[in-house]
C-alpha cells in the first residue's frame, strides 16, 4: 500500500505542475510550449537526481525507490508534452486561425422604443427603422442600453425586451433585436414615434418591416439569412 500512496504522490505532485504550466502558457505557439514543457522535464528530473546523490548513503539501491519516481514522473511528463505539442499538433496553430477568422461574428443590437402602441423609429434618407448599434467587444446588453437611455435622456421607466435574433452568416453578422417598453409617455430626440398600426404604410427597408412586424407582434424569433 505504501509503494502505490509514493506512486500516487509522485504522479499527482508533478502532474500538477505540468497542468499549471499548461495553462499558463495556452496562447504560446505549439512548438514553443513543447519545449517548455521538455526542458521543465529535464529541469525537474535532474534537481532530484541531485538530491538522490546527496542523499544516498549506499545500501540498497531499491531503498531509494522515491527519489526514483520523481525523477522519472517529470520526464514522463515532459516528453508526452513535448510529443504532443510538437508532433501531434505541428500545424494545427494556422488551422485555429483560419476557423477563428471563419467564425468569428460581429454583434450589433438592434432598438425599437415603445410606448403604449406607438413605435418610435429613426428616420434616416426618408425610411424608418430601429436604433442599430454595433458592440464592441466585452460588450453587456443591458450595460449598453441603460448607457443609451442615459444619453437618449429617457427619464421614465421602462422594461427591456429582447425579441429576437437575426443571423447573417454570409456577413458573419448578429444582431439582437430589443423592445424597450416605456411604461410612461416621454418624447424622445431624434426618434418619430408611428402608430402600429401604421407601419405597413411607412417607408422602410424590407429587412426593417420584417423585424418590426415581429418586435410589434413581441414573436420571438431566431432566424439565419
């Protein structure tokens, strides 16, 4: 049972610090850390190799069997490492770029205010729409709006709804679509607050009606153009 617990110590112990080491250098070029983690091998087998000869008083050479086991463990350790991130991996570094560059999405919110049945839009080169706001990334939601309410001067209450999502995969574009519910009547800068009714016969963009309908209508939606 005793040999098993110095096997057991000797295998966590060392273990532990390889799996510190690994995380600490994740953004580290594959071929980099496999040599890292070779020379921390090396490193480690041989301060124990040190202490064995200056600890060993002769006798039997089995007595030693610790000292054995961490001098072993880190070698182990660091060629199965080495192995993989130099081997195994040799390439995959360029491949994550690509998938990365592949997929990675921009956010963008998309904000209609509400009150009652009144929409209020924006009005820009004679056509109606939401507030479309692009997030930069670390981005919240609902930081974002309330930092928008602030500087849109709304002073009432109000609920924030999200409705929706649209994703452009073509455009690697995302955008979350909110209803922020006014629960009192305030006049808004630069927005033109329309009837619901009324916004089929306004002039908008065809993405525009699409949304609004289903932001007025408060049906959720998770949609993939």
């Amino acid at each position: 049972m005793d040999y098993i617990m110095q096997i057991l110590t000797a295998v966590l112990s060392i273990g532990l610090v390889f799996f510190i080491i690994n995380g600490a250098t994740k953004n580290t070029r594959y071929k980099t850390r496999g040599m890292v983690f070779l020379s921390l091998g090396f490193l480690i087998s041989g301060v124990f190799i040190f202490a064995f000869f200056r600890d060993y008083k002769g006798g039997n050479w089995f007595s030693y069997y610790k000292y054995y086991l961490f001098i072993l463990m880190p070698l182990i350790y660091g060629i199965s490492f080495a192995y993989y991130y130099c081997i195994h991996m040799r390439g995959r570094q360029i491949i994550k770029k690509r998938n990365l560059n592949k997929y990675y999405f921009t956010d963008y919110l998309y904000i209609i205010y509400r009150y009652g049945n009144d929409i209020c839009l924006e009005k820009k080169k004679d056509k109606y729409q939401g507030l479309v706001y692009r997030l930069k990334s670390g981005d919240f939601h609902d930081s974002f709006i309330h930092n928008l309410n602030r500087r849109l001067k709304i002073t009432v209450r109000y609920d924030i709804n999200k409705i929706g999502k649209v994703t452009y995969k073509s455009k690697r574009r995302t955008l979350y679509c909110y209803e922020i519910k006014l629960l009192e009547k305030q006049d808004i800068s630069r927005l033109e607050c329309i009837n619901a009714y009324q916004l089929v016969n306004m002039p908008m963009a065809e993405f525009d009606k699409e949304i609004l309908y289903r932001l007025v209508l408060g049906e959720p939606f998770d949609l993939d153009k």
